[in-house]
C-alpha cells in the first residue's frame, strides 16, 4: 500500500494533516481579535500599548459614510490631514489629461492614507472610494499626536514602507508578467491583506473591483482583462461573482504569480493560509517534492512528500 507522508517545516515537524489542520486553528494574539481594522493590521508590525489601541479607537469612533466612486482627494487640493479606512476599498491614482488613470494603490479597512500629507502643500495624486466606504478623518495635529507613542509610529513607519514595497511589486507586475501573472499576483496579495485583518470568509472576500479598475491597476485593455479572468477560472483557480472573490486553488494561483508575501511585512501573522485545503491538494495531485506552501506572514515553509511501501 502506498502512503504520502508529510512533513512541514517551521521550526517543527507536522506528521500528518491533522496536525496541519491545527496548525491552521491556532489563536492570535488577544489584540489581534479587535474588530477595528486598522488595530488588527498595526499590531503585526508592532505590538500596540493599550494607550496606543485606545488612541485608534477614539480616531475610529468618528467615521462617516462616502459613496462609491467619490473622491476623497483630488491632485492639487490643499493637503489639510489624513484619514483611515474603515470600511470599503479605495484607490490612489493619477489623472493623465486624456482622462486615463493609472491606479497606483487598493485602500483596505486598516489603512491609512496620506499621513505625511503635512510635510507637504499640495496633493500629488488623488483619492477615490471604489465602494461605499466608512473613513474617519485624522487631522493633522492628531497626526503629530502619533510619533509621541514609540510603538504606533513605528507600526505607522513600517506601514509606509510595505506601501512602498507594493508599488515596487506592481511596478515589476507591470514590466515582467504576463497579464494573467498580473491578475493572479494582485488576487493573492488582497487575500493575504484582508485574512491580516479578519474580512475573509473561508478562502473569499469582498471584491467590488470592476474589470476596468482591474485594467488601471494591471496597465491591460479591458478585453485583455476580460480573456485573463476566463482562463483563471478555466484553470480552477478562481470564482468571481456577486463582488466576491473565492480563491478555489490557493497552492496553484500562488505558483501562477509566483507570490511571496515577504513584502507585506507580516510576520506577525504566520499561520498557514488556507492549509486544509492545500492538504488536500497535495493528497490528489502528483507533486514533485518540495514544494512550498505560503504563510499569512510572509514566511514559507517547504513541504517534503516522501513514498513508501507497505504490504
């Protein structure tokens, strides 16, 4: 009789997929289990005081609601503060004069945007909610407020810099993939963004992107758009319906974009991402040994299969 055993190592050996299945339920940090997205995604950059989580919160408590497809910030405005996501997706861009636009960055619950706005006069992109969306504005002497807690401006400095590390990661998409190397790379790092901060269900989220916004993030036409998400879903890789995402093979859209989630930064997060079903993968499938499976964090453990003979 003929077995597959597996062995997965992070600093421990797992010898057999109940243990990866626990592996997968271990608890975060109580911290992490707030509800306030922006508490959840700071907290793996550093650990927060509780000073510093009730700062967050009282930012969050005054919120209020924007309608799709607003604009937050237009290029050129007076740069008067920053804001927090809460709730929605947001985007920046910038505007060519024959109306095209480029997006340049996905605001998720959690993020902020433009907290360096008072080192300067004037906006250099815009701002636009891509669904209804729930922000809290921060001015800008709150802003000052932030860099007298030595753990939240920390969090805040290593938040810029994972911005900064994306648009180099889009920048390379742009240059070096093929369009649906480009689709696929972008639907595995939201999904890693939205598992941070507690907004999947499963292996969905919410993906209220229409195929031209993909267009303007991935530098394609609409129809190339269009043909890459046919072959994603003739591949059984993906289902997008209903402005939902669910990633139906993560191991295989994963090796499609090639995607390592070390530019996130969030380490603090190292629980396999969707491990049972990669379990099961590995089961049905003929695989080569090792392969590598991601983590939520960043991190990537190899995994061996190793045949053996039992009579």
């Amino acid at each position: 009789m003929t077995f597959n055993k597996i062995v997965i190592c992070f600093g421990l050996s797992i010898q057999c997929a109940k243990g990866c299945a626990q592996l997968h339920k271990l608890s975060m940090p109580n911290s992490v289990q707030s509800q306030n997205p922006a508490i959840r995604k700071l907290e793996g950059f550093a650990h927060l005081s509780d000073v510093e989580r009730t700062l967050l919160q009282e930012i969050s408590g005054s919120s209020k609601r924007i309608d799709a497809r607003s604009t937050l910030l237009a290029e050129g405005d007076e740069a008067s503060g920053a804001f927090l996501i809460l709730e929605g997706l947001a985007c920046r861009f910038k505007l060519r004069s024959s109306g095209r636009r480029q997006i340049l960055a996905l605001l998720i619950p959690g993020d902020t945007c433009d907290l360096e706005t008072f080192l300067q006069d004037k906006m250099c992109h815009s701002v636009e909610a891509l669904s209804p969306c729930r922000i809290a504005w921060i001015p800008p002497e709150v802003v000052g407020r932030f860099q007298q807690h030595p753990n939240l401006a920390r969090a805040l400095k290593t938040s810029a810099l994972v911005n900064e590390a994306t648009l180099q990661i889009w920048l390379m998409n742009v240059g070096t993939r093929t369009a649906v190397e480009r689709l696929a790379h972008l639907f595995c790092e939201m999904y890693v963004r939205h598992r941070v901060i507690g907004r999947t269900q499963g292996q969905s989220f919410e993906f209220p992107l229409r195929q031209t916004d993909l267009a303007e993030i991935s530098g394609l036409s609409g129809v190339h758009v269009n043909r890459s998400l046919q072959e994603l879903r003739h591949k059984q890789l993906i289902e997008l319906k209903n402005r939902r995402l669910v990633i139906l093979d993560w191991v295989g859209l994963q090796a499609m974009a090639e995607f390592e989630p070390g530019y996130l930064h969030m380490e603090g997060y190292a629980n396999f991402a969707a491990i049972d079903g990669a379990v099961a993968e590995i089961r049905t499938r003929h695989t080569e040994p090792p392969q590598r499976l991601a983590f939520e964090g960043g991190s990537l453990g190899t995994v061996q299969i190793r045949r053996s003979e039992r009579h």
